[in-house]
C-alpha cells in the first residue's frame, strides 16, 4: 500500500507526449499542471528522450568522489547564464532549500548571526529544515519543535520587514513569485529594499525559484526579471524536466562551502546532467523565451477577456507561464470539474487556480484551454 499523504484522484496515466496525458483506458487531457512546473518541455520531448537513451547506454551514475563530464558542463552552463561563481547538484527542491540554509549558518557563523528571516505564505519544502522556513501553518504545526533562530513576516510589508531584519539576521530566504502560496509576484520595490537591508546588514538573499526559474518567468532565472540579483538560487522542478534534480547557485560571497560540509550520492549524476544539460539548450535560448513571454500575453488577455465577462473572476496573476487565477468559488471543486473535463490545472492556495503549463505549450493548445475553462466556470 502506498502511504496516504496524498488526496489522489482516481485517474491513473500510463502515457504523455507534450502538453497531453493519456489515462489507462486512452483518454486524452490536456495537461496545464506539467507535474506541478516539472515538464518544462512537455512530456517526453523527443530530444530529451534521445539524450536518456544514450546516456541510458553508457553511464547512468558514479559517486561524487570522482568527476563526470555533464555535471561539469551543467554547472558551466548555469554559471555563464547567471551572475554567480558555483553550483551544488541535489535531487529536488527541498534538498536545495536545505542546501541553501547551512550556507546561511554558515555564512553567518563568519558574522556572528544566525536569524533566518522568512515570509507568510512561502512554501520551501516539507524536510525539517525547509519546513521551518515554510510560512503555512498548516504544514508546519504538527510537527514542531522545528529548527530554532526562524522567524516568519509579512509578504511585500516594507514596514514589519524594517522591524524585524538586524544584525542577528543571516539570510532571508523568499520565492520572487509565490507558488504554492498563491501565485503572488514580489514587488519591486520591496525586493529593492530587501536587498539593500541585507547587504546593510551583512545577510545572504537567498532566492527559492525552484518553481519559478529555469525560464518559467520569461527569463531564464526569476530574479532576471528584477533588478535584483540574490546571494544564493535554489533550483529544481523545471531544471530536469521530469528527472529528479536539484541545485544551489552561490556567488563569491556565498561560496563558504568546503569539502566534507555538504554532500549527495546521487547529486548530479551523469543520468540526469545529461537531460538537462540538453534542456537548459532549448530554454535558455533568448527566442525560447522570448516566445514564453508572447504565450503569457496571450494567454492573460484570454483571461482577462473571461474576466470581463464572469463576475467570479477576480483576479489575474503572475508572470511569464506561471498564472494564477483568483476566483470566489471553490477552487477544489473548478480543479475537479477540469478533470471531468479532461483539462488539468492545481489549485494554490484557496482561491487561486495555478496555470504552470510545460514552456513550449502552443497558441492552439492556450485556447483549448480557455475553451474548456470558460465552460467551467459558467
Ligand atoms: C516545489 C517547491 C519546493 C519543494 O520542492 P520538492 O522538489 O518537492 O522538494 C520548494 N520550493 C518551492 C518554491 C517549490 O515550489
């Protein structure tokens, strides 16, 4: 039996290619979850398909005692497209979050500080570590006590941020758009002040875009649509497109990491390097983006047209192909409906319906959705 943590619908699916999945008794749905942002190129993009044969062939994975060459070439490849000096390879969001915050003890043991500042509505991870840095009650009150020296503030609140960063403060760790919680997008304004009281306060900006980068926003790191440029990334979902693999980006002042202080057997193996160093390829190239950028337009004025038109539509959100949908029904009941109509999206948060689509979904498949979704919510 597998372990009840998941509320699963009954609907098992043996087959995907593209934006479509096919259930096991051949109907076809038109995927806008991707995995929750993980398909990045669809399912089974017949490129990334080839690389998995391949390397399936020759070798699939070594110990991080020794050197393999696509790990090599994955972390050049995500320095040069960033502004930062090195990578650690993990396998999935949590481990990179995890990653992320002993870089900030550390860091901090260098300063003498320890606080690490998160906000409400944030989601991180469910380990220990990331789960105490999470702003959701609901995941964190059973399981206390959690790690010590957190602490939890506002979203996009200048003033409670002012109050409560200091010289005790190591990292403050934040997603630039909400996921989990919401699709909320941070203000630019706000992030400005952020960094400006960081680096006043010598604390580490950690950016958690495992659900936002890897081209997600239209650019190919989240924090690229800022004019602000974090300590330390934390990368996943989107960067295997469908392989378990996670990563931390550090820049000089964040390279406190030294042999023996961190480590994964599996972190970066050749199998999975291999995948995405053939993904980040396709989506790093500026007409690859460019075009998320187009699909988003429009995509929002689709929307926005509905929006216009249904009064339980309240709001728009978010960036680049990660849209949020606020609306006054029940979100948990549109999601079930969408399966009956054989179109999937997830719920963030209560109210807001998550569009993550994969990136090189199509102009023709943007309106079967708004086709099938405008039925939905009649
Ligand atoms: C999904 C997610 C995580 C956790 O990633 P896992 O791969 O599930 O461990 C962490 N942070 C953000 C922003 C996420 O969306």
């Amino acid at each position: 039996m597998i372990m009840k943590t998941y509320n699963r619908f009954e609907i098992e699916f043996v087959k995907g290619k593209g934006c479509y999945l096919y259930d096991n008794e051949g109907e076809k749905y038109l995927d806008f979850v991707a995995g929750i942002a993980v398909n990045s190129l669809g399912h089974c993009h017949p490129e990334l398909v080839k690389t998995l044969k391949t390397q399936g062939e020759s070798l699939w994975h070594i110990s991080n005692l020794y050197y393999n060459k696509s790990q090599k070439e994955l972390s050049e490849k995500l320095i040069k497209l960033s502004d930062h000096q090195s990578v650690f390879f993990c396998n999935s969001g949590t481990e990179a979050v995890e990653g992320a915050l002993k870089v900030a003890r550390k860091y901090g043991k260098k300063t003498n500080s320890s606080k690490i500042l998160y906000f409400n509505n944030s989601f991180h991870g469910r380990s220990l570590g990331a789960l105490s840095v999470t702003g959701r009650e609901k995941y964190q009150k059973d399981f206390k006590p959690l790690i010590q020296g957190t602490q939890s503030i506002p979203f996009n609140d200048k003033e409670k941020f002012a109050e409560s960063i200091g010289d005790d403060v190591c990292a403050v760790i934040l997603e630039p758009i909400q996921g989990e919680g919401g699709i909320n997008p941070i203000d630019s304004d706000f992030l400005s002040y952020i960094k400006e009281k960081c680096d006043a306060h010598n604390a580490l900006l950690i950016f958690d875009e495992v659900q936002c980068g890897i081209g997600r926003t239209g650019a190919f790191y989240a924090y690229q649509i800022y004019d602000v440029v974090p300590d330390v990334i934390c990368l996943a979902k989107g960067l295997g497109g469908g392989l378990p693999i996670g990563a931390f980006i550090v820049n000089k002042k964040a390279d406190v990491l030294v042999p023996g202080d961190h480590g994964s057997t599996y972190g970066g193996n050749p199998l999975v390097t291999s995948v995405s160093n053939v993904l980040i390829d396709i989506v790093s190239k500026q007409s690859f983006l460019n075009q998320i950028t187009e699909k988003s337009k429009y995509l929002k004025k689709q929307l926005e047209k509905l929006k216009a038109k249904k009064d339980s539509i309240v709001k728009i959100k978010g960036i680049g192909l990660m849209i949020g949908i606020e609306v006054t029904t029940d979100v948990k009941a549109i999601v079930k409906d969408a399966l009956d109509n054989k179109l999937l999206i997830v719920n963030a948060g209560k109210n807001t319906i998550r569009l993550v689509p994969p990136l090189t979904v199509t102009k023709e498949e943007i309106d079967h959705f708004v086709n099938i979704f405008e039925t939905l919510i009649e």
